[in-house]
C-alpha cells in the first residue's frame, strides 16, 4: 500500500471518529424548534454566517435549508458592516459558524444584530465549547472539538466535515419536524436530475 492510501485511511479513520465523537445533546432539540418556530411558524428565516472556511460552509448549510422548506439566507460577516446587515427582519434568528468561537467578525455581527433586534435567536456551532460565541448563543451546538487532519494542525479540515454534519442533522431534523414531502421538493426542484427524480417519485 502506498503512503497517500496510507494516509487516506488514516483521515477517513480519524475523520469518522470524529463524527462519532460530536456530543449528542437537548440542545439540537433546541435548535430545531427555534428555526421551526421563527422561520416555519412565524414567518422569518434563518441567517446563517461564517468567516473563510466556516463560512462556505454556512453558505451550503443556507441553501439546503432553502431548498427543502425553510427560507434561509447567507450574510458574510463583513459586508454585514457594509450595509448587508439590514436583511434582518422580524422572526429571523442567526446560525453562526466558529471553530475557535473566537471570530471577530463573527462576534461583531452579533453586536450589531442585536441593534435591530435585541431578541434575535441565535444558534452556535463552533468547536470550543467555552469560548465567547458559545457563550454568547442562545443554543450552542459544540462538535465535540477533534483536531484537525492537517499535518500542520491549522487547515480546518476535520472541524468543517463536523460542522457540515452537524448542519445535515439540522436540515433533516427540521424536514421531518414540518412535513417537508416529495411533492413540496418538486415545487422547489425545476430543473435539474434532483427535480426530474422528485416529480417522476410523485406521478400517479
């Protein structure tokens, strides 16, 4: 066996311990009624950002959401300051991605957030369980903190495959919680291979 199939098992090992490992707890019961609250009942969306890795992952966790029932939407952090911020309505609540919980971006957005609605929602992911975000949110979700694959222990590698599953449990959860069916996907699936296997699942 070469050294990079060596090295392949060795991160998909260590990478699905890592899965394993993400804390099981109420505070996903939590999330979910809060997006289902303010966003299916209400009548809001769901926010979600991040800054450089974490935030592409925002963006992916955003548009799943949007296209299985719960309108969300993606606010860089930056361009929050820039005027983006005024996409916050009423019932909105925020999802918040951090490994270090440390952002400063991140932790700014919150502050001004809170200036035109001091009673948003918001949800954490991060990877300290104790920093400032995780403090700071309404429900934190922490997961569980594994080193990162890298070799040089930087590159977020690990903490963005635990935040994608976290964010995956989030959507499906929310799906099963409002009855997101075959047919409500095809209305929002037009185009597509996804869209033509929902609409042929639903022919009579």
């Amino acid at each position: 066996m070469t050294t990079i199939q060596n090295d392949m098992l060795s991160i998909l090992r260590k990478e699905a311990q890592a899965i394993l490992d993400i804390p099981v707890s109420d505070a996903y019961d939590r999330a979910v009624e809060l997006i289902v609250e303010h966003v299916n009942r209400r009548g809001g969306k769901l926010i979600t950002s991040g800054m450089g890795k974490a935030g592409q992952i925002a963006m992916n966790i955003s548009t799943t959401f949007s296209s299985t029932g719960t309108p969300s939407v993606f606010m860089h952090p930056s361009e929050a300051q820039h005027g983006d911020l005024g996409v916050i309505q009423r019932h909105d609540l925020l999802l918040l991605l951090s490994n270090s919980g440390k952002t400063r971006e991140i932790l700014e957005l919150i502050e001004l957030a809170r200036v035109l609605n001091p009673e948003i929602p918001i949800i954490v992911i991060t990877g300290d369980a104790d920093s400032i975000l995780a403090q700071t949110g309404d429900v934190t979700l922490w997961t569980g903190g594994a080193p990162e694959v890298c070799p040089l222990g930087l590159t977020p590698t690990t903490s963005t495959t635990m935040m994608t599953v976290i964010g995956d449990v989030l959507v499906v959860s929310t799906m099963k919680a409002i009855g997101f069916s075959t047919e409500d996907y095809a209305k929002r699936h037009h185009g597509g291979y996804l869209g033509h296997k929902s609409r042929e699942a639903i022919k009579p």
